[in-house]
C-alpha cells in the first residue's frame, strides 16, 4: 500500500504544477490578422515619399504628396 500511496502523491503533486503553470503563464499570442483599415499606399511622382492614397493629389494615374509637386509634374511634362 504504501507505494501505491507515494505513486498518489506524486500523481497530484504533479498535477497541482502543471494547473499552476498553465494558470500563470500570460495567454500566447495568436498573429493579427491584416488590419482591414489599412489604407493603399503610393509614391509621390516628384520626390518618391510614400504617403496614404488618400492623402495624395493624383493627376492622371500619377500621385504627389503636395500642391506644389504636383505643379512641378504638371509642367515638367507629367514624366
């Protein structure tokens, strides 16, 4: 009897940590998924800046990050 006893023991020693460990242990982290907010991104003809679609002027497919780029693509001949 006695070691079926310390093999009891044992058995719930064990058990005892493995539901400490898995109870303190931080949760694992699962990758994210691609954020559907995410916005395009295009390159301003000019200078080459990467700026967010919709903050960008575009002229005829092409896209500049500011007024005055797109002046100077304008008339440059829109590359």
């Amino acid at each position: 009897m006695g070691l079926f006893r310390l093999l009891f023991w044992i058995a719930i020693i064990a058990a005892a940590f493995w539901l400490w460990r898995r109870f303190t242990r931080p949760a694992p982290r699962r990758p994210q998924a691609p954020d559907e907010s995410a916005q395009p991104i295009v390159r301003c003809e000019q200078c080459g800046v990467h700026i967010p679609r919709v903050h960008a002027l575009s002229l005829d497919q092409h896209w500049y990050c500011s007024q005055a780029h797109l002046e100077q693509g304008r008339k440059s001949g829109e590359r």
